[in-house]
C-alpha cells in the first residue's frame, strides 16, 4: 500500500475541477492509455489575463486524478507566466508528497499545463511527448523530456527516472541510454 498524505487522498476523493470547458484557450492531452495515464488539461482566460478556470479529466491512478486535481487549483488566478513557473515538485509538496514510485504523475500534469500554455500562445496542438528523440519508446518520452526530469528534480538513479517518467519501465532496452544522459548530466 502507498504512504499518502491526507491532502492527497483528499484530492482523489474529491478531486476538484473535473470535466471540460467549453471553448477553452488552451488545452492540451498528454501521456497514453497504452501506458496507463492520460490527462486531458484545459484552461479559460479570465478578461485581466489570469486563468479563471482549469479543468481536467484523466485515465490514471490516485496520484493522477489527485495530481491533476491539485494542479487546477495551484493555477486558477494565476498569469501564464506563473503557471509555467509551477514545477511538478510544486505539484507533489502540495498534495504533502507523492511516494516516489508516482512522481511520474506530477510530471504528467507540469506536461500538460504547458502544453495547454503552448496551444494557446500558438495555436497548434502538439504532441509534448515527442518534442525530442524518444528516447523510450514503451511509454514515448522524450531525449529532451528525461533531461528536464533529471535536472529539474536532481535525479541520480535510472529508477528515478523511471519512477518520475516511466522511462525504462517497459521493456527496458532503454536504461543504458538512461544512465548515459545521468552520467552526462552529472559533469
């Protein structure tokens, strides 16, 4: 059994901000029902530029409904530029941690902000998880995606990585080139 903390399991039970806005300014869906969770994250512009509403819906465990959940409420009244500014350790310290088997959840719902921030400033829907050399092709995470993930949260271990991408969790012929990337990084 997982170790959550009350606010988390608060957000799984009664997970707030869920379904769809219509016409939203931006939205963007990001992971895959092939790996297991999905989030579909949208957002509507209030008339002084701040996010008035941000809904979600997801396919996932606890950590992704509560992460998602979580997520809509770090970022409704916020710029976009502070809602870029929200990190997915910004998402897991609010709900009092995620244990770390499920960071991949927090880094799921970062993705999909900024997706839904770049949908809105361009107009084009993208596929976040191929915006580099995917690197893991189980769970298609990018080159540029496990960089991120690795310098952003301090990464060390290639089941840290995993554990915050799912990178490397599938077949596994991609943990050589894991620890590659963590030895570059670590220069």
């Amino acid at each position: 059994m997982w170790n959550y903390s009350e606010k988390m399991m608060d957000h799984f039970r009664n997970p707030r901000n869920v379904g769809t806005i219509d016409k939203p300014d931006g939205e963007a869906t990001v992971g895959s029902l092939a790996c297991g969770d999905a989030l579909k994250f949208q957002f509507r512009l209030g008339p002084d530029g701040k996010i008035a509403e941000a809904k979600f819906q997801t396919f996932g465990c606890a950590s992704a409904i509560a992460s998602s959940s979580a997520l809509t409420e770090m970022v409704i009244g916020k710029t976009l530029e502070e809602a870029k500014r929200i990190t997915n350790k910004d998402i897991a310290d609010y709900l009092g941690g995620l244990p770390p088997q499920k960071m991949h959840c927090s880094v799921m719902g970062r993705e999909a902000m900024e997706a839904a921030i770049e949908n809105y400033a361009t107009g084009k829907k993208t596929d976040r998880n191929l915006d580099g050399t995917a690197l893991c092709t189980c769970y298609n995470v990018s080159e540029n995606e496990i960089r991120r993930v690795i310098v952003e949260n301090g990464l060390t271990t290639v089941d840290q990585v995993t554990n915050f991408t799912k990178a490397g969790g599938g077949c596994g012929q991609c943990r050589e080139k894991i620890q590659a990337l963590l030895d570059e990084l670590a220069r």
